[in-house]
C-alpha cells in the first residue's frame, strides 16, 4: 500500500525537485500526486514500497536540516547586505496591490467588527 512521504503544498519548485532527485538516486519508488484542477486534492510525493519509508524519511530529514541551514544563512546574508525584501519594498514595486490588500482588510475589520458592536445594541 501507498504511503505519503511528503506533502507538496506550498513548498517551493526547487525543494520539491530536490526531494525527487534524492529519492531517484537512492532508487526509491515513488510517484506524485497534483493538487487537480480546484487546487483542492492532496498535492504529495508518496512512496510505492511502505519498507522504504525509514529509509526515504531519514533522507528527507537530512535534507531538511540541511536546506534549513542553508536558506537560514541565505537570508541572513541578504539582511547583512541589505538585498532582502522588506515590506516597504513591496509597497514600492506594486503600490496599488498593496493598498488593495490594506483596505479590503480593513473593510472585513469593519463588517465584522460592526456586526458585534450591532448586536450588542
């Protein structure tokens, strides 16, 4: 039976691809599921042979500190230089995007919090 080895959602293309290339070079069996058409099915990598999951898990585990590490001194470099991206940054590139997002936050703010304050009286 089929067992999940690794969830896709929200996952980057270049992890995702990584964890593919580790299991293919350690011949483990696998095949993926997408999210479908509605993004609403379970995008996963799961494996074929439920006696390879130790094996594959300890793999990805590995992977995983090491990525960790990796994206964590990535960033941390990028503050020191000053190349990351900071929410004014976002504003600049698309300031009407962001202005949007603002004031449809601040509108459900105010339809929720009008409800309330409604029935309180």
């Amino acid at each position: 039976m089929a067992k999940k080895i690794f969830g896709l959602r929200g996952v980057p293309d270049d992890e995702a691809e990584d964890i593919r290339q580790i299991l293919s070079e350690h011949r483990i069996e696998y095949y993926e599921t997408s999210a479908g058409n509605w993004g609403v099915s379970m995008p996963a990598i799961w494996l074929q042979d439920e006696q390879q999951y130790v094996q594959a898990k300890g793999l990805i585990d590995v992977y995983q500190a090491e990525r960790s590490v990796r994206v964590r001194n990535e960033y941390e470099r990028q503050k020191q230089t000053g190349e990351h991206e900071t929410p004014l940054d976002r504003l600049k590139v698309n300031p009407v995007s962001y202005f949007l997002t603002v004031a449809f936050i601040l509108f459900l703010l105010y339809i929720f919090i009008g409800t309330f304050v409604s029935i309180g009286d």
